[in-house]
C-alpha cells in the first residue's frame, strides 16, 4: 500500500511516574505481562503494515525499547529505531527524523495504543478518499482521564471524559471542527465558510482523539518545515489543517494549486476539467469539490484540502495508556472483557497460570487474573482481578485485589494488596497493607506498613 509507519512510542513519561524509570521506559510498561508497545506492534502486523521507524524520546530509552523489539520481532517486522530529544512532542519527534520519510504516505500511530480496530481500514479511508490527513476517532473510555493518578481501582460508575470536541460533515467522514486541550473551556466559534460549504454539523464530545493519523507525506514535510513552532499533532498540526482546508495554504503532491489571479482561460479549462470528473464519478462529490468550483464553472479554483475520520465502531476496543488510570484499565480489561487482546488462551475458570506456576495449599486464582511464569504462591492467598507477573515470591496469607504486580516482586505472609501497582522488584515485608497506591521499581516498604493513596518510590539518582 506504499505506507511508511512511525510508531511514537515515549519516553519516560512524567505522568506515569513511579511507573516508568530509566529502565522501565513508557513503551515497556507490562499490559498482561507484555509491553505496551508490543500491542501496536501486532496491530500492524496484522494489517501488513511491516516497514516501521519506532521514536522513542532519550538514547538509553531507544536502546532499551530497541533490544527488546529485535529480539521479540526477528524476522517479523522490519523496524528501525529513532532516537529523539526528549519533550521535543509529537510534532518535534517526527521533525527530527523527517529525513527518513519517503513513501507518499505515512501512518502515524502511538506507541501506547492498546486496540483491536483493523489499521488498514484507516490507511485505505485515507486514500480513498485522497485526505491530506485521516485521524482515526473512537468512542471516550467510560472512566474518563484521571486527575490524580492515585485512583486506580476507584468505582467505575463516572461520568466519560470530555476529550475534544468533534465537528463532522453530514457524511461523517470529514472533520470540519476540532477543539482539545485548553479550548474546551472556551465558546465554540465555527468558521462561516465552512458552515456555507457544509450545509449542516454534526457536534460530538463523546469521541476521544486516538492519536492516530495518516498524512500525505508531501502536506506533513511542509507544516513541519513552516510552521517550526508547532509542537503537537493533535493540539497544533491537525487543527491547522482543519482550520484551512478551505482555503488551503499547503502544497497538493508537491506542487502548488492553481492561483486565484492566475490566467482566466486556464482557471476556466481547469474548472471545466474538475465538473467532468465529479459528474462522472458515481459517488456523491464532497463539499470540498463543491466548494472548490465556486458559484459557476468560471470561477477561479478555490484551493481546498480534505481532513478526513475514521470512527472506529462501539464494539472496537480502543484505549491509550496515557495515565496511572488508564494503566489500571487497561490491564484490567485484557483479562476482562478485553481478553481477546492478550494473545493468551485462558482456562475453564476464565483465568491464566502460566504451568510452571506454584500454588500453595488452599490458595485460590479467581477468573479475570494472570499470574506469569515461575511465580510461587504460599498457603491461603486469594487473587481477584489482579495481574502478576513473572518470578513473583509470594507468602502465605496473602490478598491481591483489583492489582497489577509486576515481575520479581517479593511479598511478604500477611500482606494485602488492594487497587494498587507494584512495580519489578518491589519488596513487601510482612503485613503491609497497600490501597489506591503504586510503589515504584526496588522499593522496600518496611514490614507493618498501612499505605492509602500514595505513590511510593526510591529518588532517581
């Protein structure tokens, strides 16, 4: 399909600390006891999209999220890895290796989406419909974005999240509006042009961004180039496209539209070119061909560009682990409900212990739980809900509950463990009570401690 792919996969981000650290970076946090990364990852395989450059921010996050991808992928997938400044955003990330782009399009996906929507869908929509940029939308995630970080495991039962607000054509395949971040709060203004061009608006909020485009190499080379303050995809890039497709400032195939003061009799011949196409294509124009042809044929062309959706149906699973919460969902959801996505066959109890797992005696794994390879449990432990990962030590008497536990993690008898994550190589000593906390990789929480709502971890040197 001559795409070229570019998977945007973090670095250490400062909104999932004590989670990640300088050996943990964000693109190898466990998700049923696989990297996130590693989800995107089959995604694209799945739909032959194989030529990848993964961006990961720092050069000892690259080398880390690089080893684990060659050693995983060998003879699957042909990746190369780029190593960015970090807090350069998306916008700067894909700047900096804009050199390596050559194909006519190029599908933009973050590293930290975990979904089961069919990407080659969103790549042939592009074309199809010869966008300048897709941007794939997907239903809000029902527990909305956390404000804290510290409440993992609270009740499910809230409001979604507002995370833009969308304005679609009548067809719903072109984005007319959008507003994120901190334009949310502000009154929606809607350009008169593209409220005549369209005829009618559809208003959505119930649609989350997926940060996942397609763009016309061509169009992406120039914004970067010429708007070099642009930081964000989302926030700056696809709003400035939106903004003027119709009036268009950007270069089509490299080569610049016809001017509006450019010669009369060409303007005309081209006009008359462009309404024996549109009547001879059987599908219904878009209002940008409309548009574009003025109030009769010898009108000067109008430059115009198509901003194009795809909207991922209700039934797709689609969630970004951009947070503390969505760290606990997610988890929670591919052994859940979700549990299509893990890669994992799961037993008649609805659960998965790896074989050379051990469980003491009156120990019991209830359904929607993962516990990984080589992990020991002692006597009368009980795990609800819960994903524990690999070589975990575990006493006996023990509680796990609504909890992410990741690899060698030592517990100590008598802990309990609710609505909580533990990072690798974590120590409890006994009768430690954890709720609502994450205890960042190597700490020792001393024996007797009571934790509620915090976030525990040792000081980066």
């Amino acid at each position: 399909m001559d795409f070229q792919v570019v998977v945007l996969a973090g670095g250490t981000s400062k909104n999932l600390v004590p989670l990640v650290s300088k050996e943990v970076p964000k693109a190898l946090l466990p998700v049923g006891n696989r990297p996130v990364i590693s989800y995107v990852l089959e995604l694209l395989e799945l739909s032959n999209l194989k030529d990848l450059i993964v961006v990961v921010e720092g050069q000892d996050a690259a080398v880390r999220v690089g080893s684990w991808i060659s050693g995983a992928y060998v003879d699957r997938l042909h990746v190369e890895v780029a190593a960015v400044p970090e807090d350069v955003g998306t916008a700067g990330a894909l700047r900096a290796i804009a050199h390596h782009l050559t194909a006519k399009d190029i599908l933009v996906v973050s590293g930290d989406i975990v979904s089961d929507v069919p990407l080659g869908a969103v790549a042939a929509a592009h074309r199809r419909h010869d966008a300048v940029v897709t941007a794939m939308l997907c239903s809000a995630p029902v527990s909305g974005p956390s404000e804290s970080g510290s409440s993992v495991g609270k009740d499910k039962a809230k409001k979604p999240g507002r995370y833009n607000i969308i304005g679609l054509d009548p067809t719903k395949q072109f984005l007319v509006y959008i507003a994120t971040g901190a334009e949310l709060e502000k009154d929606i203004r809607i350009q008169k042009s593209i409220l005549r061009a369209v005829g009618q608006m559809e208003i959505r909020s119930d649609l989350m961004d997926a940060h996942l485009y397609a763009f016309k190499r061509s169009v992406l080379h120039e914004v970067l180039d010429q708007k070099d303050t642009f930081q964000s995809l989302k926030q700056d890039v696809l709003p400035y496209l939106v903004r003027c497709q119709l009036s268009s400032e950007v270069l089509l195939n490299g080569a610049p539209q016809t001017e509006e003061n450019g010669n009369e009799k060409a303007s005309s011949q081209n006009n008359q070119l462009m309404l024996s196409q549109i009547l001879a294509n059987s599908s219904t124009p878009s209002f940008h061909e409309l548009y574009a042809l003025g109030p009769n044929v010898s009108t000067p062309v109008r430059r115009t560009h198509k901003c194009c959706v795809y909207i991922a149906g209700k039934s797709k699973y689609c969630v970004r682990l951009n947070s503390i919460q969505a760290f606990s969902d997610i988890n929670r959801d591919v052994i859940g409900d979700a549990s299509h996505l893990s890669g994992y066959s799961f037993s008649p109890q609805n659960n998965i212990i790896h074989p050379s797992a051990e469980l003491g005696s009156k120990t019991t794994v209830g359904p929607h739980c993962m516990l990984g390879e080589g992990s020991q449990m002692g006597d009368k432990c009980s795990v609800k809900r819960s994903v524990i990962g690999r070589h975990c030590r575990i006493g006996s008497n023990v509680k796990v509950v609504n909890s992410v536990v990741m690899n060698h993690v030592t517990i100590g008898d008598g802990c309990s463990i609710q609505n909580s994550i533990i990072c690798s190589n974590v120590q409890l000593q006994d009768r430690v009570v954890l709720k609502d906390c994450q205890v960042g990789a190597g700490f020792v929480v001393t024996a007797g401690s009571e934790c509620k709502g915090e976030a525990l971890a040792k000081k980066e040197k």
